[in-house]
C-alpha cells in the first residue's frame, strides 16, 4: 500500500430531502432514519436537518439528493452535494 492510498478516508454518504434552498450555495437537507423504541419496540421516525455545500445551486426544495461528508467549511456546514437520486414533483 502506497503513501497516498492510506491516506484516503472512507466519508460518510447519507441520502435526504431538501427542504430549503434560499441560502447562496448552502441547501438545507432533511435526513430521517426509523429507530425501534428500547422499551416498546414500536418504530417512530427520527429527523436530523444539516447544512450542505452547493455550489452550483442545482438542488431545488422537495429533491431527493446524496451528500457527503467534508471538511468543517462553515460554523454549522460539514456536508457537500453529491447528486440528485430523485427531483421533485412540479
């Protein structure tokens, strides 16, 4: 293994839903994930909103999109826009 492949990190990719797009570059991505109550075992949905790098603005409010971890590039922005998985309906 060379120098430069053990220095290449695996980052983290979560998929998720836009639900603003009003700042310049920065989108704001809406990621749920199902966890089982410890007790009950009943599943209830839990949401994390984050801050995601677009330079292009090319996601819209309502798309399904990939980010992926970076860099800290801001006080509350650690993600990139990867791509679009999914546009919304019009």
């Amino acid at each position: 293994m060379t120098t430069t492949e053990s220095k290449i990190k695996m980052r983290r990719r979560l998929t998720g839903t836009v639900v603003s797009a009003k700042m310049a570059k920065t989108i704001v991505v809406r990621i749920d994930r199902r966890v089982a109550h410890e007790m009950y075992g009943k599943y209830f949905t839990v949401s994390t909103k984050l801050k995601a790098h677009d330079e292009k603005a090319v996601a819209k409010v309502g798309d399904v999109i990939e980010i992926e971890e970076t860099r800290p590039l801001s006080k509350e922005k650690r993600w990139r826009y990867l791509s679009t998985v999914k546009t919304a309906q019009a």
